[in-house]
C-alpha cells in the first residue's frame, strides 16, 4: 500500500527545509515577517537547554523573527536532518536543534501560511480486502442513485465554465 501520509508529509517537511534555508542565507523577506515552528521536544535528535526541556517536556513552540541568529539547515534526507538557531531565552543565547521529523507545525502569519504534521490520512478500505470488482444486485438506475449521495465526486463539477 502506498503511505501517502508520508509522502505528503515528506513533500511539506520540505516546504519548511526551503523556507528555514532561504531565511539562513537572506534573512526574514520582509520586515515584521516571523515564523513559528512548532515541534516535539521527546523526540531523538531534538537538542534544547535542560531548563528548556523541564518547561516544555513533550512540545514546544519557536518564533523566528528579530533576535534569532546562527540559523543552519542541513542538507541530506529529512529522515536525519535538522536546523539549528540561536535564540534568546529570558535573556541567555541557547542554541535549539530540531530534526525535521520532529516538526509539528510551521506558521508564517505574514503570509498567511500554515502546515501541520500530526495527521493520518484515513481509508474506508480494509487493507485485507483483495482488489476485486464489486459485484451488484442492484440496477444500474439505483447504483447511479447512490453515487450521487456523496459515494462518487464528478470533478468536473468544480471547473469554472
């Protein structure tokens, strides 16, 4: 079976790689522009200050905007690759590591942009049920009835005419 989840969630992980990677090398596009990186603190590869840590032990939420500095983002697969920043924390630099993986979310209210990564992609098909025609006892009038009661979208539908 294919895990679209994963696909999916790969491709937008990669959204946010480019976006950290564009920041690193040319700062934030345009002034008052800040991201909020939202990301699970118990996951391996995570790096935060112990204090940190303590605070927030299962999530924590990041704001890049105008005292942040030393923003790094690795190459290589998402799998195993993070970003590292300098941020301040009541005063004291501390360095925060984050693995891709470990992104919950990515927010650019400037832009009004938004992903979120906690989800699964759900399916009415039982991944034990082999691929076979369906075989029906009703009439081909009563199954077009039934296909227009949400069972079947005729994309053609959304097609500006």
């Amino acid at each position: 079976m294919i895990k679209y989840d994963e696909i999916i969630k790969t491709s937008l992980l990669e959204v946010v790689r480019e976006s950290l990677r564009l920041t690193a090398k040319n700062g934030l596009p345009v002034e008052g522009n800040h991201f909020y990186i939202s990301f699970a603190t118990d996951k391996s590869g995570v790096i935060i200050p112990a204090f940190l840590k303590e605070k927030y032990p299962k999530e924590m939420t990041i704001v890049l905007q105008n005292s942040f500095s030393n923003l790094k983002v690795e190459e290589g697969s998402l799998d195993s690759t993070c970003f590292s920043v300098d941020l301040k924390f009541s005063g004291i630099v501390s360095t925060v590591k984050v693995p891709f993986k470990a992104i919950k979310s990515f927010y650019d209210p400037f832009a009004n942009f938004a992903l979120q990564f906690d989800f699964k992609l759900t399916s009415n098909k039982d991944e034990t049920e082999p691929n076979e025609p369906k075989t029906s006892n009703e009439s081909p009038k009563k199954q077009e009835e039934n296909a227009s009661n949400g069972k079947i979208i005729d994309f053609n539908s959304f097609k500006k005419k």
